[in-house]
C-alpha cells in the first residue's frame, strides 16, 4: 500500500489550491472559516463558480460531461476546497441524484437533469425520512398511485434538509404493499413547485431552519420521472446511501476544524492546559487515522484492487469526530460559546477578538447542529449491525 502522492498528483493538487484561491469569495471564505451563517446565494454561488469551471460534478466520469479525475483528485480537490474555506458542495444533486441518474436513468432523463445539476442553477431536495420512517427507512408510507401517464402523490416527508430552497426533489415512495416492504417503494423525481407541494421549514435549537417538513397532498408527477423500474426504488437508494454515508464522514473539515479548535484554545488561554491539549491530540490522532483509511480506499482503487467497502464504517468515524471537535470548541470557550443569536447577528455583533478576528460565535449552534451527524444518513448504531455483518458475517 502506497500514500505517498506522485509528483503528478502533487501537481494536480497545486493546480487546485491556486485556482481555488484565486475564485473563492473571501467573504464566503471567512464565513466558513468562522461558521458563521452561509444564505443560499453564498452556497450557490459558489456551486455556479464550480460549475462554471466544470468542478461541480467533480466525481462524475467524462461521458456525463464531468472531469474524469481519479479518486486520489477527488481527494486533493475537496480537501483543497476544505482547507481554503470553501463551502461544503451541497450533496443532493452532484454526489447523491446525478450517480443514481447515470446508473439507473435513461439517455432522456440523463440529458434531461444532469446538466442543470451540473451547472448549480438546480437546488435538490432529498426525499427519504417520514414521521416513523428514519432508520427504518423500508417502512415510507408516501404513496404514489400510477393514473394513466403520471403518479398520484400523498404523504409527508421530514428533516429535509434545505428544503425551503429545493427545486426538484428525489424521492422515495410506495407503489406497492405486496411482499416485504423493501420491494414495493420506486425512486421518483418530483418537481418542487407542482400543487399540491407544501413546504413546511421547522426551526431548530439554534434559531434557524435547516430542516423541514414537506406535504404532498395529490401531487401529479408525470411518469417519465420515475427513475428505472417501478417497485425497484429500494436497489437505486441503497446506491445513493453509500455516496451519502461516505460524503458525511468529510475528514477533510474536520481537519479545518482541528485546526479552528486549536486557535480558539489559545485565544482563550487554554492551550496550556496539559489536559485539555491531551483531549485535542487524541482527537488528532484519531482525524489522521480516518484519512489513512481513507487513503487505504484510495490506494486500492489506484492499484486496481476491489476497494474496501466501508462507507458504514467511515460514516460512523467521521459523524463521532465533528462532535467532538465541536464539544472540545464549547469546552475551549467556556461561556463565551454564544448560541445564533439572529437579531445580535444581524446587528452586527459577532465578539471578535483584537484585530477584528470573529472569536467563538457561534460554536454552541455548531455543537447543536452535528448532533445530528451520528443519526442522518442511517444511524450509527444501525451502521455498526452492517459493519460486523460484512466482517463477522
């Protein structure tokens, strides 16, 4: 096994690290480096610069019309975005739908959807949790009713994610009751502003509303949207799980973070604190062991070997590491770790430090926000039964 970068991949990465530089908004830079509020223009923005260079789709193959870069690229690229403070690439259209697209999708559909995608100027919404629907995510009670060339939506979906922004949504829904319940839901692509599509934002303990609830109350969506066979639908999310699962894991942030974490314990005196500093190289050590296993996938897809199928495995790492880093922030800044406070925000007061650095807001949104990143994406006790499935058998 080799992690040792060849010089044309170091180069590659240089390449990245100056383009970025040099078309990353600094004040989008700043926002990200220091957490603070990113609104759906600086998300998207930045999605459009990438898209206008051909880097949104960054995974895609060239036969989509994407780089066709390695997964070592792949790599250096987000990890150079990660580092520069670019926003995190907004998955539900470029990582988790376009993949589904091109694997299961006809020539009319890929043609139809993907450049948009590919582009930023289409937001996607994911639609896969219910009301009792989370984990156990076979059990989706959103029914969709074939009538002559289009399907007869009704039901809910929640904790969808930036929902409130969605243009189209992908969405899991159950077309038959027959047989075990993984075998009756199809992969339908629903257009957000069709009647009958209400969105619902619910807000959160830091004031905003990332997540929301969404109803479909007799939504017609033509058939043509319906991705592969009907019936199907459980084999196509099952593949767009693993991009999902292997997306959250983001040992690139987290290695951002790490180095946040660092500069707010010495703004706040608590550097010296042989414990507390123990506490952060544990949790460094156990960051550089992430990206070894990352880089062992790498190095086996390089090699041509079958690479280590362990999306569950790098969720469950990745998802436990972002909450530790941001409980080690809380700690750091002691009651100094202000919640989103929207009107203190927009007024304008961010308590910097000397020399205009923004200072600890907000890691208390921070820390509430990732709770989240243990459960999402299928939880991590769940991911632990596939784990020793796969290992133990």
């Amino acid at each position: 096994m080799d992690l040792a970068f060849t010089p044309e991949e170091q180069a590659f990465r240089d390449e990245v690290r100056a383009w970025v530089r040099s078309n990353l908004p600094p004040a989008i830079s700043h926002k990200v480096h220091n957490a603070l509020r990113l609104t759906r223009d600086d998300l998207q923005g930045w999605a459009k610069i990438l898209g206008k260079k051909g880097w949104l789709g960054f995974g895609w193959p060239k036969e989509f019309g994407g780089p066709g870069w390695t997964a070592v690229q792949k790599h250096l690229f987000e990890e150079e975005c990660a580092l520069a403070g670019a926003p995190r690439i907004i998955p539900f259209g470029p990582v988790m739908v376009a993949p589904v697209i091109m694997a299961f999708g006809n020539a009319e559909q890929q043609k139809r959807f993907l450049p948009g995608i590919a582009s930023g100027e289409v937001w996607w919404s994911q639609g896969y949790s219910e009301p009792g629907s989370g984990s156990d995510l076979a059990s989706v009670k959103t029914r969709a009713e074939r009538v002559g060339d289009k399907y007869i939506v009704n039901g809910q979906k929640t904790w969808t994610t930036l929902g409130q922004y969605g243009d189209w949504m992908f969405n899991l829904v159950r077309t038959s009751t027959e047989g075990k319940p993984q075998t009756g839901i199809s992969f339908l692509l629903l257009d957000m502003k069709s009647p009958g599509v209400t969105v619902r934002p619910i807000k959160l303990l830091d004031g905003e509303c990332e997540v929301n609830e969404v109803f479909f109350d007799n939504v017609e969506v033509p058939a043509e949207n319906l991705i592969g066979e009907e019936n199907k639908g459980w084999t196509y999310a099952k593949h767009l799980l693993s991009h999902e699962r292997t997306n959250i894991a983001d040992v690139n942030r987290s290695k951002r973070e790490l180095e946040r974490l660092k500069r707010i314990a010495k703004a706040e005196g608590l550097w010296d604190d042989t414990r507390f500093r123990d506490q952060v190289a544990l949790l460094e050590v156990d960051i550089v062991a992430l990206e070894m296993l990352v880089l062992r996938v790498l190095s086996a897809e390089k090699s041509g070997k079958n690479s280590l199928d362990i999306a569950g495995l790098l969720k469950i790492r990745g998802s436990e590491i972002q909450q530790r880093y941001a409980e080690l922030m809380m700690l750091a800044a002691g009651p100094f770790a202000l919640p989103f406070i929207e009107e203190a925000m927009e007024a304008g007061w961010q308590g910097d430090f000397p020399g205009g650095e923004v200072a600890n807001a907000p890691l208390a949104s921070t820390y509430f926000n990732l709770r989240k990143t243990t459960i999402y994406g299928g939880s991590n006790e769940v991911q632990r039964n596939i784990v020793a499935q796969t290992v133990l058998g």
